[in-house]
C-alpha cells in the first residue's frame, strides 16, 4: 500500500466489540439497521427499510419507518403480506 502522507479520516461500524467484517451476517443486518436508525434521526429523513434475507435473523429491533422484509420460505410460491398498523 502506498502512503502519500495525508491522513484521511476513516471510522469502523463495530458491535459488541467486533468489527462490522468479523460480524456474522444477522449481527451485520442488526449493525446496519442501528447504523440507519442513527442517520435517519440525525439527518430528520425517515425512509423506508429494506431487511432481504430475513430468514437468517431470529430477532431485530424494528427500525424508524415503513420496514419492507424479503425471505425465502421453501416450497411456497412468491407471497406479499401486508401489515396494517
């Protein structure tokens, strides 16, 4: 890697401790979804939230929002739910 004396300002998402990388693949999505939750508040901009397979995250605290979720169920056709609150 080649350095050309500028130090450029770089942050790391962590959880518990871990870096975002070391995560596994739920722990990333719930990082993500706090990561969102953080900026939607700062910036006043709430938008919706897509959460694609689910199906690997037993649990999350909801985001901001209107959350859309996509997960694979085997053996049934394509389905759309919908939730009135």
């Amino acid at each position: 890697m080649k350095t050309t004396g500028d130090n450029k300002p770089t942050f790391i998402v962590q959880m518990d401790g871990k870096d975002y990388m070391k995560l596994s693949f739920s722990e990333q999505t719930r990082a993500g979804l706090e990561v969102r939750d953080v900026l939607s508040e700062q910036s006043d901009l709430i938008a919706p939230c897509f959460v694609d397979n689910a199906e690997t995250i037993t649990k999350f605290k909801e985001p901001n929002g209107q959350l859309i979720i996509s997960r694979v169920v085997a053996g049934q056709d394509l389905t759309i739910e919908s939730e009135d609150k």
